[in-house]
C-alpha cells in the first residue's frame, strides 16, 4: 500500500505548474477559540478558522481546498514555522486566496490528528509537529508533511492549487487511493481462532526486545531518547515475575540515568518530553503533564519494589512541579509548559529558561564551587553548546561522598543549598508560557500519579490532591447523561471525549478506589465503562473506535491499539475489563477483554515496545492474577501494609461494613474480625488475619 501511494504521489506532481487562484476570503476567527495554541495564531495574517462543520461547510461550498495545520502550544517547530510562513504577508496572501486555512490543537482534537498524522506517514514514512496537511474540500488529503522553510511552502501552495485548479481528476484520483490506504491501515480483524497464552512465547518477545536495549545509559538504542513509561512499567513488572534479573537491571539503569540526565530539571523537579542525545542530557524542553504523570507512576511503582531513595527524591520534586506549575485551584491540571521563553535578549529561544553560563554559576554558587562543578558535571561531558550547560549527573551521591572524601549528610546539605540558590535565579528568568486548557485524559493520568504516589510513600497530601481532582472531573466534565467532555478552558467544556478520555478515567478512578474503599469511585468506572461500550465499540471485531458513535465521522474512524507514548486507549480498556469483572463477576466484560487481546496477540508477541500494555494483560492470563478483599474494622491499616509491596498482580477491595454492592466482597463480613482473603478468578484460599501470611498465598 505505502508503494502504490509513493507511485500515485510522484505521477500526481507530473502535472504541477504554477498559478494563482482568487477568492474572497473572511477572516481569522481564531480569538473565539479558548486553546492557547489556537490563540497563538489569532493574530496571524492568515485566515485561520477552528476545525468544526461551518468551516468544512465553507470548503464544499465555494470547492475550496483545505490545509489543515496541527500542533501543539508547547512544539518549538511549530512556533518557528508560524514565525517564518503564517507571520508573513506574502504567504498568507496565497493561503487566504486558495485554500480554507484549519489550525487544529492536537491534543483537543486528536481525533484529526489521528487521521492526517497517518496519512502523512503513508506518503512520507515519517510524522510530527507540525503537521501539515492539504485535502480536497471534502476533506481527502492530497499533500502532507511536517515542518517546510518559508520557500518550500511557497511552491508547496503554488504547486497545489495549480494542480486542482488544472487537473482536479488527478488529485481526485490520488486522494481517494490514500483514503482507502488511510482507512485500510486501521483495520482490527476478529481473531476466531483459539489461542494459547503462554509464558515462553512473552519470553521470546521480550528476548527480542533485549535486542533494542542500550545497555550503557538505559532505554532504546538511538541518539533520540522518549522515556516510554508504559514500556518501563510492564519489564518492571515482567522483570518481577519472571525473575529476570537482566531485564531488571535494564529498568534500574534507564530510571537511574533518567533521573541523572538534563532531561529531568534538577532544580524545579520534572521531565522534559525526549532527549535528543543518548545520554538523556539535552531535550527538547517542553514540559507535558502525561509525561510527568506517568513517570510519577513508573517511580512509585519502582521504589515499591527496591525503596531506591533516588525515585523517592524523583516523586517528590516531580509532584511539587506540578503544584507549583501545572495544577489550578480547583483542582485541574493544565497541559504543559512550552520549549521556549525569552532569553536575555528579549528573543524566544529554546531552553533559555533551563540553561546556564559557567560564569553565571560561579557568581551563584560562591561556596564549594568545585564540588557542585563535579556534581553536575559544568564540563565537556555537561556542555550544550557555546558556553551553555544543563545539569547533569553520572554518578550516585554515595559514590560521590566517596569520592570527595565527605559525609554523605554532609554532600545532600550541599545539594539542598545549590537548588535553593539556583531557584531563586531562575525567578529572574523569563518562564516559559504555560498551556493552561485541561484535558481529561491527562489529568486522569496524573490523578493516577497521585494515587501511585500515594500508595508509595503515605503522603495524605498525595491522596488530597487526587480526590480534588477526581471531584473536579466529576462536577466539570461529566454531561447530563454521564458521558464526559474531553476539554475544559474558561468554565468551558465544549469537546466530546474520545475513549482515550474514558479509558484512562476509568482507570484512574478504580486506582483511587483502591486507596479508599470509597464505593463511589467504583461505581462512577462502571457506568463510564458502561456508556464506554455503548457509545465506542465495533461489535465486528470488539475493539473500542477512537471517536463515540454520536459524533460526526471524519474521513476514516480508527481504532487505536498500538501504545505510544501513552497507552492505547484499547489496551487500557482491555486491561479495566478484566478487573472490573473481578470485581463484579461480569461475563461481558470478561470476553471483551479476552477478545480484544486474542485479536493483538500476534502484533504484541512481534513488536513488544509497542504493545506493552497488552502484555501486562496477556500476563494476566499466564500467571495467577489475585482478588484481595478486606473486610472488618482494620481494612486500612491492613491496606496500607499491603501498599508497602511491589504486586502488581492484584487488585484490592475492602470494606468496615457487610452491606457492600461489590460482589467480590459479599459474604466475607464477620462481626468484631478482620479478615484478609486471598482469591483467584473467584476461588479463595483461608481467610488470613496477618497481612504477611496473606501475602505468603500470593504467588507470582
């Protein structure tokens, strides 16, 4: 398919010469908007509309083309591209004359992200921000690509409007031929056949994956860096129990080096997107909330299970980011800080905000100055570029001490006061601005993290801070018939969710369950999960399509499986359904479930790095998965023991009373006792008193 596309895409361009196309145009109408992206743009001489049905209305009416352009406020190209191209009279003139211009927030609506991002990978092998696309009126593209100097998109317009103008049959021809690619691609057969989950073919895969690990700074091999937290969070849990010790060592490694590198900010607290070396040192400096909230996660879950006092820190910082930077004061989280901020020269610069001159350092750091030089390493293997450093360390702090020949008190004291100073500078710099429209997906996943959090270290502040947020979900995003919206700006939620938003609300809400026993929160990821399968799923194959069934269908509906960055929202809703049944003895949800990862089985043994989250669930089904109900006065106190360990082949219910609407935990209550039963698909062993002996009957 991908060769018969490149073959259609270069006989399409035989046929482009130059010419000019005049149309009366509006305006830009992007100062009605409320994403911070689109605002950005609002000035721009082009006329940029928002992508909703009067603008496509508007291209079938006058048989306009479109571009539609999409990014996101926090992507430094796409600023360098609004600078060079979108800012400039010229171009904009033969955009305003020829097409109907679409400035799409990516991460409102994914949804035309989704699409167009695949078929510029069809005819290119490659994507990212920005994205740039040009369809028919009907919305069919016919040109693609990311980031174009101001005279490659120059000729890119003439080519293109000339071309349809010309010869429309042709782009006609070619965009239905990509459409047909475009919608192909998503395809999920149902998987008929019967299926053996078993241990040695995950093992097989994940010796494959082997393959791809960098031994030596930790994550993939390449000279790009993404920390992958689902990735991280199933060979954790893989490494656990199968005891494999080298893949734990893997794990260990990439937490370490991450949290040694310029990817993470030594001085606020928080990781940056990707590196863009292999040592995890400089990255593209934006800040994103699914990011943080997922490596929150991952570190939780990791000192769970080693109590490394260098993922505690991690947590700790991380989260205090997020309070300072990300988090409103009714309890939402906003989207992420930008790359850029203003340099000394009042000129928007990447990284401005975060890097150092050593004679900058040397003026703040008066005192054992040559100790905090070797801790973060302002040197060669430090060195951005010029005279630009971003903290980074190789070594631990007991070697460290070690090595200096001081306290290991003594070297944290040092470290304590060099933050302190280096914060207050920083209050002197310009700070980078701030997307502050709320995404529910996201701030499901960082509710999560809170809860993660939580469970690791006690902290009731942690647990305040996810209840807030759970709260503001539900009186803000929740609809009158209890579907949720998918944004949130101004008091203002005006976008459908898409079941990435379900999935990981679903999610989050049954982790926060989890650490309350409060019913409420159970009962709220049943009934989303409920409208879930109505409103989303493909009764042909059993998978959950990215858009509802009451919103208007764009050129292609897709099924999103594969797990990027963040887990797809079919593998997090296959997971949901298998636990959910334990919890409520629900068949449907159990053969959904089943169904869903009998149809993934193959990609998932074959690309493992992109399945990770089915595996979690194929595991599931390979190794025994445990109930644990509490019942009786001491339910807490004997969940917070459990919380101490690293199981993640459990899930946890508990009640002080005997009237519960749960079913796993009916006819387990007896008065003035508390018990802990240990169960598996429903079958339990002896009740236990003593949180150890329970944990004895857990078997990995």
């Amino acid at each position: 398919m991908k060769q018969l596309i490149f073959n259609l895409l270069l006989s399409l361009f035989l046929f482009i010469s130059c010419s000019k196309n005049k149309v009366a145009t509006i305006g830009n109408e992007l100062s009605l908007e409320t994403s911070p992206y689109l605002l950005q743009h609002a000035k721009n001489p082009v006329n940029w509309k928002a992508w909703n049905e009067k603008t496509l209305n508007t291209a079938l009416k006058e048989n306009k083309l479109i571009i539609v352009s999409i990014g996101y406020s926090a992507c430094h190209w796409c600023h360098v591209m609004e600078e060079e191209s979108f800012e400039n009279d010229s171009i904009a003139k033969i955009m305003n004359e020829n097409f109907i211009n679409i400035k799409v927030d990516r991460e409102e609506r994914p949804d035309v992200d989704n699409i167009y991002m695949n078929a510029v990978q069809l005819m290119t092998g490659k994507g990212g921000w920005p994205l740039n696309c040009i369809t028919l009126p009907n919305g069919k593209p016919i040109f693609g690509g990311t980031y174009f100097t101001k005279n490659q998109w120059k000729k890119i317009l003439n080519d293109i409007s000339k071309l349809y103008k010309e010869n429309p049959k042709k782009a006609i021809e070619f965009a239905d031929k990509l459409t047909d690619g475009i919608q192909q691609s998503g395809l999920i057969k149902l998987n008929e056949d019967e299926v053996n989950f078993n241990d040695i073919d995950i093992k097989n895969s994940i010796k494959k994956w082997q393959k791809d690990f960098d031994l030596s700074y930790g994550g993939a091999k390449g000279e790009i860096k993404f920390p992958s937290p689902n990735s991280l969070e199933f060979l954790l849990r893989y490494s656990h129990q199968f005891e494999d010790e080298s893949v734990m060592n893997h794990v260990t490694n990439t937490l370490t080096k991450m949290a040694y590198g310029g990817i993470y900010d030594h001085i606020n607290g928080g990781f940056s997107r990707y590196s863009t070396d292999k040592k995890w040192h400089i990255p593209h400096f934006e800040k994103m909330l699914y990011d943080n909230a997922q490596l929150v996660s991952l570190y939780s879950k990791a000192y769970q299970k080693n109590k490394n006092e260098l993922y505690k820190t991690i947590i700790k910082e991380t989260l205090n980011f997020v309070k300072n930077e990300l988090t409103a004061e009714n309890g939402a989280f906003f989207s992420s800080l930008d790359a850029d901020s203003k340099n000394i020269k009042n000129e928007l610069e990447e990284g401005a905000y975060y890097y150092w001159s050593e004679n900058e350092l040397k003026s703040l750091i008066t005192e054992n100055y040559a100790l905090f030089k070797d801790y973060y390493n302002i040197n060669e293997f430090g060195l951005w570029e010029k005279d630009r450093y971003v903290l980074i360390r190789n070594t631990s702090n007991k070697e460290f001490s070690k090595k200096h020949n001081i306290s290991l008190e003594t070297l944290l004291t040092n470290v304590k006061n060099w933050k302190t100073t280096l914060r207050k500078a920083r209050k002197n710099k310009n700070k980078p601005n701030l997307d502050d429209k709320v995404l529910t997906s996201w701030n499901g996943l960082m509710l999560k993290g809170y809860v993660d959090a939580y469970k690791a270290l006690k902290d009731e502040s942690y647990l305040n801070v996810a209840l807030k947020n759970a709260n503001f979900i539900l009186d803000n995003q929740l609809q009158k018939d209890g579907s949720l919206y998918r944004n949130y700006k101004n008091n203002k939620s005006s976008i459908n969710a898409y079941s990435e938003d379900y999935a990981i609300v679903i999610e989050s809400f049954m982790s926060l369950y989890e650490v309350t026993f409060d019913e409420k929160w159970l009962k709220h990821a049943k009934s989303l999960m409920d409208l879930t399968i109505v409103n989303f799923l493909n009764k042909d194959n059993n998978m959950f399509y990215f858009t509802s069934h009451k919103d208007n269908i764009l050129i292609s509906k897709s099924i999103k499986v594969v797990d990027e960055v963040i887990a797809s929202p079919n593998s997090i809703l296959a997971n949901t359904l298998f636990k959910l049944d334990l919890y409520y003895t629900d068949s449907n949800y159990k053969e959904i479930a089943y169904q869903m990862l009998k149809n993934l089985k193959n990609d998932a043994l074959e690309t493992p790095s992109g399945y990770s989250n089915w595996l979690q669930l194929m595991v599931n089904y390979t190794r025994p998965y445990f109930e644990i109900a509490i019942s009786g006065n001491d339910v807490n106190t004997i969940k917070n023991e459990l919380l101490d360990y690293y199981i993640p082949n459990i899930i946890i219910a508990g009640s002080e009373k005997e009237n519960s609407n749960i079913p796993l935990l009916q006819n387990k209550f007896i008065e003035g006792e508390t018990f802990i039963y240990v169960c598996n698909l429903g079958t339990c062993k002896l009740p236990q008193k003593n949180t150890k002996e329970a944990i004895k009957l857990i078997s990995k």
